[in-house]
C-alpha cells in the first residue's frame, strides 16, 4: 500500500512541477516515478521514516502555525539588525518528540524561522544559536516542540 501512496505522491508533485503535459512527456513520468518507487522499495526506505504518512492529517494545522511563526520572526530579526539589537547566544533545550522524523521536523523548524539555528543534535538535546535573548526565549518556551508533538501523534 505504502508504495502505491508513494508513486501517487510522486506522480503528482511531478505533475505539478512539470507543466509539459504532452503524451510522451507524461509517459517518461510515470515511468521515472515508478522507477524511483522500484528503487526505494527494493532499498527497503518505504516505512514510516522514510514516507511519514501518520504526519499528514496534522500537518496542514502545523505549517500554517509555523508560516506565521516564520513571518512574525521576520520582522523581528528585521528589527533587530535595524535597531543593532544584536546579541548571540548559544543554548541548550530538550526535544520531547519519540521519532526520528519528528526531531528532525522540530529542528528544521528552529532553523527556518529567522534568528534562530540548530546547530548540534545530541540524543534529546537540541543546541540552538539564537540572534538575541528574545530569539532565546521564543524556542525555550516550548511552544514548538509541543506543536511538533502534536504533529507526531500517538505512535
């Protein structure tokens, strides 16, 4: 089933990126799709690390939280270059998710809102560089990573 899902995931993105929907252009993606389905699955990468799909009910709510998130940090890190409010730091704080791709989703997410970085994965640790304290403070809260754990589910 999962290798279907994933020729049908495939199949689409391809679809949509391509924007050439001639009878043999469309042929030569089905077949290349197939083919990379063929490959992950004799590889054994089609599991629930390698295609997510417990993720998916949760993840519109999740990246529509994190695009505000991105977007208010923006304008923040904005204002702190502008108003030379500039002081680094580096921290430490705990990931409370279980799987690997959502550790992974919560430390991709520090990194994509403005001003904060992960730099080191250790276990459960996450360290994180941060523009200023206020930076800090935002990822101590704990706000994402209880959205990421939400994200995950019950596994």
């Amino acid at each position: 089933m999962k290798p279907l899902i994933l020729f049908l995931i495939l199949i689409s993105l391809w679809l949509l990126m391509s924007g050439h929907y001639t009878f043999l252009i469309i042929c030569l993606g089905i077949l290349s799709c197939a083919f990379c389905v063929y490959v992950a699955n004799r590889a054994k990468l089609i599991d629930d690390e390698g295609l997510p799909l417990f993720f998916l009910p949760r993840l519109l709510n999740y990246l529509i939280w994190l695009f505000k998130e991105i977007l208010i940090s923006n304008l923040n890190t904005a204002k702190a270059i502008i108003t030379n409010n500039i002081e680094p730091e580096t921290f430490t704080v705990k990931a409370s998710q279980i799987t690997d791709v959502a550790k992974v989703t919560y430390a991709n997410s520090i990194t994509l809102t403005p001003g904060t970085v992960t730099t080191k994965i250790k276990n459960n640790i996450f360290e994180v560089h941060a523009l200023n304290t206020n930076f800090g403070d935002d990822v101590r809260s704990n706000e994402m990573d209880k959205k990421v754990k939400l994200l995950e589910g019950e596994q």
